[in-house]
C-alpha cells in the first residue's frame, strides 16, 4: 500500500514539475489569460482567419474562460458569445455565461434565442479511465454531440471549431462534416502537448444543403 501511494505521489509530483515548467503556463501568466489552452484558440485564428470574421458565437465547455479572453481580444467586430460549462466560470466583461450542460432546457433556450451562431467552439475533454476503448467511445459521443449543436444552430457559412482525440475510428463524422461544410481538416497547435492525442477538427463555412 506504501508503494503504490509513493508511485501516485511520484506520479503528482512530475505532473507539477512539467506543469510549473511549461512555457505555455508561464505564457498565460504573464499574459494574463486563464490557462495555456489560450494559445491553442490563439494558433487556430491566426491559421484559419475568417474565424475572426465571426460575431454570434457559443463557446461549448468554456470554464475556465481562456477561449472567451482570446475572443475577446482578438476579435474586433461587434459581437455576442455565449459561454456554456457545467463547471462555474468567473465572469468576463462581454461573455454571457450558462453554468449547465447543453442537453438542458436553459442551454436550448439560450441557444433558440440567440440564433444562427456564425461561429460555435468546443474544448470540451472527457474524463479519462484510461482504457482506449472507453476514452474513446466518450470522446467521440463529445463530437457527435457538439457537431449537432453546430449542425443545429450554425448559418449557412458559419464555422464549428472542436477538439477530438485521434484514439479510434471517427471517419463517419468526418464524413458528415464534408457533407455539411466547404472545408474540413484537422489542425494540432504547437501548443498542445506533444504527448497529447488532442487535434481540433476546423470545419468552415457551412453549407446551405436546402438549396
């Protein structure tokens, strides 16, 4: 039983050494954003500009805020975001926050009242067990559910920005996503860690499939 707590604590103490380290953290610090994950938005406006163009914009798994700051700052047009996260998130100046999930009636409510959203993000991570095959399964649910957010509440030419993890198999999303949008490709920022399956799916301008 000693041994396995020392190895947890061994375990915790390397996380905080390379956490602490991290150029990233020392960045947003110094910077003044909320955490590192800041740069990853930060690297997908400066790739992807017509991103910036967007003014009605829902941030889906905000907490603690850095995707709302980098809006905010990068972002000059007159614009709304709606925050969303079952986790409580400080205020920003600009940002209306939702604190619930977005299969509640108080998201849909929102989400109805606010549309077309030109932009819809996610950052959302699962919680990990550490078996590949269930991390896998909740991260995919995670992008099954916030593509049909975008799908439900995007214009037409609006763009959906999501992380997912590259742990199985999720070509039929992708495939839904080239139905549905003019471009789709998949963007890992040098910000993210290298050890990290994390990628972000970009999908741009939304397609009017009525016409």
């Amino acid at each position: 039983m000693k041994i396995k707590n020392k190895s947890l604590s061994d375990k915790s103490r390397k996380w905080l050494k390379r956490h602490v380290e991290d150029e990233y953290v020392k960045k947003s610090s110094k910077e003044n954003y909320r955490s590192r994950a800041a740069y990853k938005l930060i690297e997908i406006l400066q790739k992807y500009t017509a991103v910036k163009n967007s003014r009605v914009i829902m941030d889906l798994g905000s907490a603690p805020g850095s995707w709302c700051e980098v809006l905010n700052r990068n972002i000059h047009t007159e614009k709304y975001i709606l925050a969303v996260d079952l986790l409580k998130m400080k205020p920003i100046k600009g940002v209306e926050f939702i604190n619930c999930d977005f299969n509640d009636d108080q998201f849909i409510e929102f989400a109805n009242q606010k549309k077309p959203f030109d932009l819809i993000l996610s950052d959302i991570s699962p919680n990990l067990s550490g078996y590949k095959n269930a991390d896998h399964l909740r991260s995919r649910e995670i992008l099954e559910n916030t593509l049909d957010i975008a799908l439900k509440y995007l214009e037409n030419g609006g763009h959906f920005v999501s992380k997912y993890f590259r742990t199985g198999d999720v070509s039929d999303i992708l495939s839904t996503c080239n139905k549905n949008f003019d471009r789709v490709s998949s963007f890992k920022p040098t910000s993210s860690r290298k050890e990290s399956s994390e990628i972000y799916l970009i999908c741009l301008n939304k397609k009017n499939i009525d016409s």
